[in-house]
C-alpha cells in the first residue's frame, strides 16, 4: 500500500507478472518484426519502465528514440491539441512501434497516431502496457497490450499521480 498527498493506493498487478507479460509480448514483437528495422518510438514520461524491460527482451535489430507529447490550446479552438516534441529521425519509409504506458480515452494517441502519419512512415504499431477499453472515446488499433483494465486509475512502473509515485515494480490501483 502507498500513500500519495491524499490518495491511498493499494496492489494491483505485481512486478513478476508484467515482467511475464513483457515476455510474451517481446517474443511476438521479435517474431513479427524479424525481417524489419523498426524505428521503437517511446512516448514519455510514463512508459519509460515499459520500455525499458520491453527493449532489453528485443532480439531484433531495432532502433529506439523518445518523444513526448505536450498539450496545447489551440487559439481558434477549445479542444486540446497534442503536439509531438523530440522526434528529430526522418521516419518516412519506417516501420513504427509507438510504445505507451496507457490508452485510457485514446484521445493523446489517436492525435500522435495522425501527425506521425502525415511523415509517411511505412507502418505504425502501438505497443501499450495498459489498456482501459471502457474508457475508449477514439477508434485506435492497438497491436500489443499487456492488460485491460477497468476504468480506474493506476499508479506505478512509470505511472505517476501528481508527479510521483513513478519507481515501483508493481502497478497499484486507487483504493
Ligand atoms: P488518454 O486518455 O489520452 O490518456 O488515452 C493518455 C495519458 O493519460 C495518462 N493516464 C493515466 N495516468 N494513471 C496514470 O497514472 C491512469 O490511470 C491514467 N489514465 C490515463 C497517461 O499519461 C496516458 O499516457
Ligand atoms: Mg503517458
């Protein structure tokens, strides 16, 4: 159990099983990936731990680069705009894997998915640990899930709330 500022966390998924499941998850990547080069492109600060455990199970030869995505308003709308910051690779011609800590609404990498295909790359895959279908507001496919998981919110290996709680082995869940 953990307590941040006001909320108390309690067990939710333990370390060995999304070290199993990273597992699983590579072994398919590895299969499905063995005659290509993609370009891993990992969506921080939450996925950082997913990542890292998912990339030391990679036998391919790959490379690995890290964006994040930051929210904007845009003047002439009130809808929140994602834009995309560090991808400094020409990813034209490239096979994508975008890993992610969590799709909840989908809403962040419906909008990533859009403006990374506008650069033109050859394929775009979605690896993401977490997956709260009931949450789902956009269509999105998503190739490799860890979990799904009921809508409600998880904190730890790399989740934060208010900033912290990111370095634990275990995934915990809102009491
Ligand atoms: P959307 O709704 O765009 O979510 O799919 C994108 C981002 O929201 C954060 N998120 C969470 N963070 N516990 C967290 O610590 C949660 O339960 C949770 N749900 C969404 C996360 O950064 C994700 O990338
Ligand atoms: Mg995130």
């Amino acid at each position: 159990m953990i307590t941040i500022k006001d909320k108390t966390f309690v067990p939710f998924i333990p370390a060995k099983a999304i070290q199993e499941r990273i597992q699983e998850l590579a072994t398919q990547i590895n299969e499905e990936y063995a005659d290509k080069q993609p370009l891993i492109v990992v969506v921080l600060n939450g996925a950082f731990l997913f990542a890292a455990d998912l990339a030391k199970q990679l036998t391919i030869s790959c490379e690995i680069t890290f964006i994040r995505v930051a929210s904007y308003e845009a003047t002439e709308s009130s809808g929140q705009v994602k834009q995309i910051l560090g991808l400094n690779e020409s990813i034209e011609g490239r096979d994508l894997i975008v890993i992610e800590d969590i799709v909840d609404t989908g809403l962040t990498l419906h909008q990533v998915c859009a403006q990374l295909r506008e650069k033109g790359p050859a394929s775009i895959a979605i690896a993401t640990l977490l997956f709260k279908p009931s949450a789902l507001k956009e269509k999105l496919d998503l190739q490799y899930v860890g979990f799904e998981i009921e809508n409600r919110f998880v904190l730890g290996y790399g989740l934060d709330y208010d900033g912290l709680g990111r370095n634990t082995q275990d995934i915990l869940v809102l009491k």
